[in-house]
C-alpha cells in the first residue's frame, strides 16, 4: 500500500472520527492534508495521464466560485443582481453607507472558506487518481470496511449506553440527535451509505477470488475455511452486516430509504455479473439476509414508527423550507448568494418554522440553485457529466472481474446512494462525509491496470516493402 492510500484512510478517520469534522479544529487540517495528498501525487514516479475533461471541469467549477468572490461594482451588482444590492443593504453596514465594491457572495468570508474546501477535495481526486493503484484501492476499501466496523460498534455501544455525551467526553455545542462520533444521525448514516456499498463490493470481490481459486469438489471447499481467502470473506460479511444493523439503529429515515437503494443495486449487479465467477445467487441472498436480520434487530415496528410520523410533520418541515429554496434561488437567478451562505441568506427569507433558524436546505440540490445560480450549477453538471463519462471509461477499458472490479462498483454505488440522501439531507456538507465521497470518486474513475498496461506496451510495426528495398540496394 502507497503512503498516499494510507494517508486517506488517515484522512477518512480523522474526519469521521473528529465528530464529522464540523468544527474548525477538526477541519482545517483535514483539508490542509487534503491538498498535501494530492499535491504530492504530481511528484510521484508511478502517475498516469490527469483525465483532462475531469481536470478542467473541477477548474471551471472552482473558478465560478471565485467570481462569487471578487470584488464587484455595486453598480453591476444592481444590474445583473438586484436582489444582492436589497439584501446586503440590510445586512451590510458597510454597504449600506454606500461602499462602491463588494463581492457578488452576500458573506464572502463563508464562500471563500467553500472556495478553500473545494479547491482542496479536487487537489486530492485529481491527485489519488492519477496514482492509485488496484493494490492500493484494496487496502482503501479494507481500511473502510474495517472503519466501518469501528463506527458501528461505537454508534451501537453509545447508544445502549448514552450519557449526552458523544464518545463519552463531547458535549455537542448545538445538541442534535447523535449517534457515533456525530451530530446528528443522518449524517452519521451519509457516511455508512457511502462505506456499506463499498464493504459490499469488497466482500464480492473476495468471494469472486475464492471462486476461481477453490478446485472443485467439496474435500477442497472444505479446506478452503481453514485459508487466508476465507477468513477475509468472512471478516468482510461480518463487516457488510454490522454496518447495516448500526445504519438502522440510527432511525435515521434518508438513511434506512438510502441502505435498501443501495442494497438493491448491488444484489441486482451481483445478479447480472454471474459470467465473472461470482455465486451472484449466494451474495445477494446474503444481502437479503442482512436487510431482514438487520430490520428485526432494530425492530419493525420503531422503523414503521419513524416514518408514520411524516404524515403529520410534512417530512420534519422540509416541505416548507424546499419552498422558501426554491422563491430564494429564483431572486438570486444568476450569480445565486454566495456558496455556503445559506444559513445567512435564511436570517431574512426564512417563513416556515420561525422558533428555528435553517441554516441548511436539507436537499444540496436546491441549495445549490440558490447559492450558486446558474454560475456555479452549469459547472457542476458539466462536472457531473465529465466524471460519468470517466466512470463508464473505466468500466469499459477493464473486463467485469478480479477484487478491483468489484471494489469499482461499491465505489460508484456509494455515490448513488449518497446522491439519493442528498435529495433530503445535506450530509455531504460534513467535511468528514465530503472527504469520504471524494476518495470514492478517486477510486471510481483510477484507470485499470489492464488499461495501463496496455498504454505502455507499444505494438512494433514491421515496413516490410521499406525492409526489401533496403536488402536490394
């Protein structure tokens, strides 16, 4: 294992582990060891060719941010953003007194700490991307698996044993509904929706090994239990099953919608991939399992309770705040507020729910439109379009076998599952979550071994007329 791989799976515990990163302390240097990552792939013997689509649309996208930042005329501010010129007339004493520049961000100190954080999450795909190994995406996806397991175990001892204090010393300064080492369990339950899949693939990919491996008969079946392959599948199941148990033990509803999509896909390609020597019969039968003990463990009736109660609550007031996203994205169409300026922007255009302040949209979707107008959302669908069109790359230029195409696969499916999260929670605004899903995203577009393999081998092409006339004379 790279230095680089076992300095993200650093980066991944520190960010879970630092009760998701959210305070300052815990931030900053995760995102100053982000870029330190990354920057030193650029510097590494082993790199392959920067996928120049990805690369420029992650430019593009941090460049929009930085418009948001740059000092403007108030004059065009009131020409291409009127709302922008009423809103900081209200909150910016400076502004008010009739300053002649300001930035096009109505908080330009949160944008540019969103501008710092993306800048260094790019720096840190483009960097692992352009390094890693299929070595190297194995021991990324143990390292996860196994940190799984620890956050499981820690989320499922804490709460049988809560004393309001998160890991047993951390009082939370906003309260929230902890469960592990965060917060609030929805976020919690962001972070195993992007790492379950992954174990799962990985579990797959273990399975997919021992079968090519094991001679047939069931003398060799038998012996297989005592080998190294079948205490790693095994370690892996165990994995797979805990994590899930502590997903729904979290009652976190997006994140219990979230595990069956996720279970879901995985047992339906598990299924379809049978030609790669894969029991796709047993795995997903397996799954089935876990998704049933899981849920009785946690009880089906506590499940049904949690979600009975959206009827009455209109989805915990999210209904209404969509609202008040969407009336805020349309009076800031094209430039938006200012990216991770939300909360403030809700001090004066929140109307449901007043006895509390939404400092979030809970959909990063809708969040978007109204920090970034079409600025910043052109350049993260083109961002999105780039990394799909990576993705289906790589799939295409290796064949649908071995450990890495399977750890692949959880990599992409932990992006879908999250992706699904995100229409209701913003748990990708967790820098911990935020740092997890780009190593993902690393390990989704690395380009294969074969690929590699066959970009350094150069067929030798013959000039047999040239050869004869070359003899003759």
């Amino acid at each position: 294992m790279s230095w680089r791989a076992a300095a993200s799976l650093v980066l991944i515990a520190w960010g879970a582990l630092a009760f998701g990163a959210v305070y300052d302390w815990a931030y900053i240097p995760l995102f100053a060891g982000c870029a330190i990552v990354g920057l030193s792939a650029w510097l590494s013997p082993d790199r392959t060719a920067t996928d120049l689509r990805l690369a420029g649309s992650l430019a593009v996208l941090a460049a929009a941010i930085a418009i948001q930042l740059a000092p403007a005329p108030v004059s065009l501010i009131r020409r291409i953003s009127p709302e922008t010129d009423l809103f900081l007339q209200r909150y910016a004493m400076k502004y008010a007194e009739g300053s002649s520049m300001h930035a096009l961000s109505i908080d330009p100190g949160s944008t540019a700490l969103a501008l710092a954080a993306v800048c260094a999450l790019a720096i840190l795909l483009l960097g692992l991307a352009r390094t890693m190994s299929r070595h190297d995406a194995l021991h990324i996806a143990r390292g996860i698996s196994g940190l799984g397991v620890a956050l499981a175990l820690i989320g499922i001892v804490q709460k049988a044993t809560w004393n309001g204090k998160i890991l047993g010393f951390w009082t939370p300064r906003e309260g929230g509904n902890p469960f592990g080492p965060y917060v609030n369990r929805n976020h919690f339950a962001g972070w195993m929706l992007m790492a379950l899949p992954v174990a799962i693939g990985y579990l797959c990919g273990t399975v997919a090994r021992s079968a090519q491996r094991i001679k047939p008969g069931w003398h060799n079946r038998l012996l297989w239990f005592s080998s190294q392959d079948a205490s790693e599948t095994i370690a892996a199941a165990f994995a797979v099953a805990l994590m899930a148990l502590s997903l729904l033990l979290s009652m976190s509803r997006s994140g219990m919608i979230g595990l069956l999509v996720a279970l879901a896909l995985s047992g339906s390609l598990i299924i379809r991939r049978r030609s790669t020597g894969l029991n796709g019969t047993v795995i997903a039968g397996y799954l089935l399992f876990v998704a049933l003990a899981a849920g009785a463990w946690a009880g089906f009736d506590r499940i049904a309770a949690r979600f009975a109660g959206d009827a009455s609550t209109g989805l915990d007031g999210r209904l209404g705040i969509w609202a008040d996203t969407l009336r805020l994205a349309g009076k800031f169409p094209l430039v938006g507020i200012g990216v991770n300026t939300y909360g403030t922007a809700t001090l004066f255009y929140q109307t449901v729910s007043l006895d509390k302040h939404f400092d979030a949209a809970h959909n990063d979707y809708l969040q978007l439109l109204a920090e970034g107008g079409l600025l910043v959302c052109v350049p993260a669908v083109l961002l999105l379009v780039a990394f799909t069109r990576t993705v289906r790359r790589r799939f295409a230029e290796s064949p649908p076998q071995g450990v890495g195409y399977w750890i692949r696969v959880g990599a992409v499916t932990g992006i879908a599952a999250i992706a699904l999260q995100e229409m209701i929670d913003f748990s990708l605004q967790i820098p911990g979550n935020a740092v997890l899903f780009t190593v993902l995203m690393a390990v989704a577009v690395r380009e294969s071994t074969s690929a590699r393999s066959a970009k350094t081998i150069e067929p030798t092409v013959v000039d047999r007329p040239s050869r004869l006339r070359a003899v003759q004379s």
